[in-house]
C-alpha cells in the first residue's frame, strides 16, 4: 500500500489533533483506507504519548478491523496478506490492552479467571466481540495470530473455539457494563446493546443454542422499536454533515436485517433492508457492506 502525504496531519499537535481525530472518522465512513491507516498510527502514537494508551489501542484495533473487514467482504482469501496483516495488527492491540487490565488488577491468580474486563466501557467491549467474531470467521480459511487464551478462558476444553470464546466474555461483560452505565446515569451509545446482542445471537445460532438465539432476537426487536433513527428524507448534503449518526444508523439497520433474514422473518428483513439502504445510500464504507 502507497502512503499517502497527511498534509496538515504530517505532525500532530494538541492544536490540530482534534481536526485530525475528525478526519480519521470521515475517512473510515468514506472506505478511504490508504489515507486513514497511516493517520490511524499517527493518532494512535500521539494518544499513547499523552497518557491515553488504553483507549487508544481499542480505537487503533477498530481502525484496522475496519480496514480488515472491507477486504474480506470484498475479496476474500485473495486479499489474505492485507486481511491477515490488519487483524493481526487489530488483534495484538486488544492484546495488549487486556494485559494492560490484568497488570493493574495484580496479574494472574491460579483457579481463577485471571483478568476482570470491568474497567472498560461497554463501547470498548463491543469493539472487542467484534473484532474477534470476524477473527473467529477469517480463521477457517486463513491462519492467523491467536488471542492469548489464558487471558481469557478458564476452561481448557472448552468446546467453543478461542476467538468465539473471546468473543464471548467481552459480549458478557459488555452487556453487563451497559446495565451499570444506565444505572449511574451515563450516556450509553444506542447501538452499543444492539451489537452486542447481535454478537451473541450469531455465536448461540452456530453452536445450535436456539433457545438463547430467540432470547437475544427479542431482546433486539425491543431495542430496535426505541433506536433513534435518522430522518430518512434528507439530502446527502444533510448526510455528509452527519455521517457519523447515518453511518450508525445504516450498521445497526443492516445488523437487524441480517437477524430478521436468519430468523425467517420476512416483513421484518425487508423493513430493515430499506432502511439499510437509505441510510448507507451515501456513505461508501456502509454502502459497500450492503
């Protein structure tokens, strides 16, 4: 991949990072990759060298899922050295992000589940079951790096695989931490929930958990009833001004979509599919994954 000039962003600074934080979303919304890695790293290093490294290594493994993701809907095995280079890099920053917990929580105690996933917020959390739900997928038809499962699981034998294990207790935690978000009065993103629950429902439905697959759906429907949805006659001009809430908007529409599909429930998929589509109309990372 060619880097490209950052222009303005060349040096970051604490007059221009926030300028350059919002170029980093516009240009992941956009599909605009090539100019939005390089900007990723450079965020990624001035964050850590102001004492925000935690957060920082969440954003940075998003970053590069997000560029991950795009390769492998489009091009599969074909693209493998990229896929495998970013969710590796994606991987090693959740990585070090739950050892970083484990080290402020005294390290690893025999018997027990070694790191609590408390201290972080649910935002990061779904962030994690996300990148390791598509690391679980890539798996079956590429190797890559695996998560280090003693940071995470308890059981040896467990019957579910690593990265759907890991999955899983971030989704647990996830759910968790909202629930105690809400109950202390902070903000909790709309779609937060909803990603997590769809995470749960795709692992209970490929390891045949039907009855856990329904729960998590309906759980779902209800969220989706009180999502606020975009205004769906606009402009693309009102668009572009906004593409962080369409964008959102388009993921959680073509997630309910893709839940509605595997349930059978046709009206629902259709409803959800239109929305889907309105939304991503103008923004090519969610237009893409349609």
């Amino acid at each position: 991949m060619e880097r490209p000039k950052l222009g303005q962003f060349e040096a970051l600074t604490k007059e221009n990072f926030e300028d350059a934080a919002k170029r980093l979303g516009r240009l992941n919304w956009e599909e605009k990759y090539d100019e939005a890695l390089p900007l990723a790293d450079r965020v990624f290093e001035f964050r850590s060298e102001h004492g925000d490294r935690d957060a920082a290594l969440v954003n940075y493994a998003s970053n590069y899922y997000s560029a991950a993701s795009r390769l492998w809907k489009e091009k599969k095995v074909k693209a493998a050295g990229n896929v495998g280079m970013y969710m590796n890099k994606a991987l090693r920053a959740l990585q070090e992000r739950i050892k970083r917990e484990m080290e402020k929580q005294g390290g690893r105690k025999a018997g027990l589940i070694p790191v609590s996933l408390n201290g972080m917020t649910s935002s990061e959390l779904d962030v994690m079951q996300t990148v390791y739900r598509r690391a679980a997928e890539v798996a079956d038809s590429m190797p890559l790096v695996k998560p280090l499962r003693g940071l995470l699981v308890f059981k040896k034998n467990d019957p579910i695989r690593d990265f759907d294990a890991a999955a899983l207790t971030a989704i647990r935690a996830g759910l968790k931490k909202v629930r105690e978000e809400r109950n202390a009065g902070q903000d909790v993103a709309p779609h937060t929930e909803i990603f997590l629950l769809a995470g749960a429902f795709d692992i209970a439905k490929r390891y045949g958990k039907e009855k856990a697959s329904d729960t998590y759906s309906t759980k779902m429907s209800k969220l989706a009833e009180k999502y606020p949805w975009p205004t769906e006659n606009t402009s693309a001009e009102e668009i572009s001004k906004n593409m962080g809430k369409y964008g959102q908007a388009a993921r959680v529409a073509r997630c309910l979509r893709d839940i509605s599909r595997r349930k059978g429930d046709i009206p629902k998929s259709q409803e959800f599919a239109q929305k889907a589509e309105v939304y991503a109309a103008y923004i090519p990372d969610q237009k893409a994954k349609l």
